[in-house]
C-alpha cells in the first residue's frame, strides 16, 4: 500500500477511536445537563426522542481537530492550510455551541436569534474569504470540473466563498433531522473528497502534493470521527450533535473543499445537503406565495418522506445510498 494511503488510514482510524471513547464518555455527562427538546410542530413519532442528550458534536470537533492537525505535522502537509480549515470548522462549531447552551438554559429551541447567528457566520466567512484568498497561490480562481481549467472570479470571488460557506453550512445544519443522517452523509462526502485529493484533484493537479495534502488529512480524520459518532447516533440514537457538531460540519467541509479547489463538486457529492435546503425555501417562499399551501408535506424533504409512510431507518439508508451515488459521480466529474 501506497505510504500516503496508510498515512490517511492511520488518521481515519485513530480520530474513529478518540470520536467513540469521547462519545461514550460526554454522553452520561451530557444527559444529566444537555436533553433534547422536540419541537411541538414535529413528528409525533419524535416526540419518544425528548431527552435524548443532545451537543454531542463536541466529540467531533475534539477528534477531528487532533488528528487533522497530528496527521499535517507529522505526515506531512501545509500546517497553514490545516489550521485555517480547522479555525472555520471550530468557529462554526463554537457558534452551534453557543446556540446549543442557550437553549438548554431556557429550555426553548429558539437559541440564538436568526441574526445572531447569521451574523457570527457572516464574520467567520467574510475571515475566510479575505485570508485564503490572499494567502492561496490560486488567488480568487475557482477549478471547473470536467474541463480541467481555472477561472478567475476576480472581485466576485470573496462574495462566492462567503455564499458557498453560508449555504452550505446551514444546508448541513438542515439534513440533520434524523439519526444518523448527517454523520453518515458527512462521512461518505468525506470520504470521496480525501480520495479526490488523493488520487489526483484540482491541488494535486496542478502542483499540490498527492496524497499528502493537508485537506485529505483533515477529510480522512473528519470521515473517521463522524463514523466513531455514529457508532452512537444510528437508530435509536443515544446522542444527538446538537447545532454543535452540524454547523462544524457544515463550516469545515465546505471550507476544507475551497481549499482543495474542488469547491463545486461538493454541489455533486454533497447533493443531499442542497436538495434538503431547497426544499425548505420553496416550502418557505410556496408558503407565502400561495397563501398557506404547502409543496412537502413537511420540510426537510426527510420529514416529507416520514410523513409518506416511509421508517426513520429507510429514509437514512435511502439518503445514504443516494450520497454514495452521488459520490461515485463526482469521482467521474475529476
């Protein structure tokens, strides 16, 4: 096996083992201070899941970070490019912590204002923006699959970045819904992406270090502990990652994936995330429009395909797989 293969292994495997043990052990600590509330206009069939611990996503993050930087330093990579992808990924995550102690201190799920929350967003991603930009040797120039060129975006590239951080986060923080859901959508997107990088994406194509680029490292230990949580998270969940753990996943992959250059393949690979925030806007803006009728009968899409019959586990697995098709897509698109 090719060095770098086991270097990524080593890191997949290893962020798994600290996301398990870390998990196992916030879970007691976190059902006495941290239960789930359900909101009242749910499912019905979720109101069994009140309780449940939720901020689980600390695991995560701790998991993620340790070995995506461990694995840069120590097998070799940009350690500037690492820790700026780490800084999103826990800045975003530190924003859902803050919206997830605020509700469990008022015991209401409002948390955070919409414009709380969309203002500290706004300030890490304009952040990114500015500073990879200018620090990256690619400038404002966004890698067009298929075609295999760069094209810069000029001016308009910071407010793309800011867009596709904004978007992508929150899409992330929606498909989180059910058990097991973002985790293992996350960890299959994760996975395709270290591969990507490893078998010859946009950076290695063009002067990256293949197999060794810090994103595959931070892909590989994020794929492991979104895994190591799951072991916990699949149904019936033990835990949930609360806004903690989804709007870090959200922050770090998108940012991980800007950084990669393939930026637009995590439209293709991570289509599950797209299609489950546009449906909430046209539910939204149809809502409005017509006065009260609906398109879904409840957004998330996931939600729409409960209230059609379908268990909790199916609408998972069916999620799944259309991830890892899509997955094997975007793998043909490089």
């Amino acid at each position: 096996m090719n060095i770098h293969a086991i270097h990524m292994l080593i890191v997949f495997v290893i962020a798994f083992i600290i996301s398990v043990i870390g998990t196992k052990v916030e879970i007691p600590i976190l059902r006495k201070k941290a239960g789930q509330n359900i909101r009242e206009e749910g499912l019905k069939s979720h109101y069994l899941k009140a309780g449940t611990p939720s901020m689980g996503g600390i695991s995560i993050i701790i998991a993620t970070c340790c070995m995506g930087m461990i694995g840069t330093v120590f097998f070799g990579g940009t350690v500037g490019d690492e820790l700026m992808i780490l800084l999103v990924f826990a800045g975003f995550g530190i924003i859902g912590f803050i919206d997830d102690y605020s509700k469990i201190i008022k015991k209401q799920n409002e948390g955070l204002s919409v414009k709380q929350k969309f203002g500290l967003q706004l300030i890490i991603s304009i952040a990114f923006a500015l500073f990879f930009a200018d620090y990256s040797s690619f400038g404002t120039e966004v890698f067009i699959p298929i075609v295999d060129v760069f094209i810069d975006f000029g001016a308009w590239y910071y407010i793309f970045v800011v867009f596709a951080v904004l978007a992508m986060t929150n899409a992330v923080n929606l498909t989180d819904g059910l058990d097991g859901l973002a985790s293992g959508v996350t960890a299959l997107v994760c996975m395709f992406f270290a591969a990507a990088g490893f078998f010859g994406g946009a950076f290695c194509r063009f002067g990256g270090f293949i197999g060794q680029a810090s994103e595959t490292f931070f892909f590989c230990a994020l794929a492991g502990a979104c895994l190591g949580f799951l072991v916990f998270n699949k149904h019936p969940a033990k835990v949930f990652m609360g806004d903690t753990g989804s709007l870090a996943l959200g922050g770090g992959v998108v940012a991980a994936a800007i950084v990669l250059k393939l930026e637009l393949l995590l439209l293709v690979a991570g289509l599950v995330y797209v299609i489950e925030a546009l449906s909430v806007v046209l539910q939204v803006s149809y809502f409005k429009i017509s006065h009260g009728k609906r398109i879904f009968k409840m957004a998330p899409i996931h939600h729409h395909f409960e209230m059609c019959g379908w268990s909790e586990i199916k609408v998972v697995i069916v999620f799944w797989t259309f991830t890892l098709v899509c997955c094997l897509v975007a793998k043909l698109l490089i």
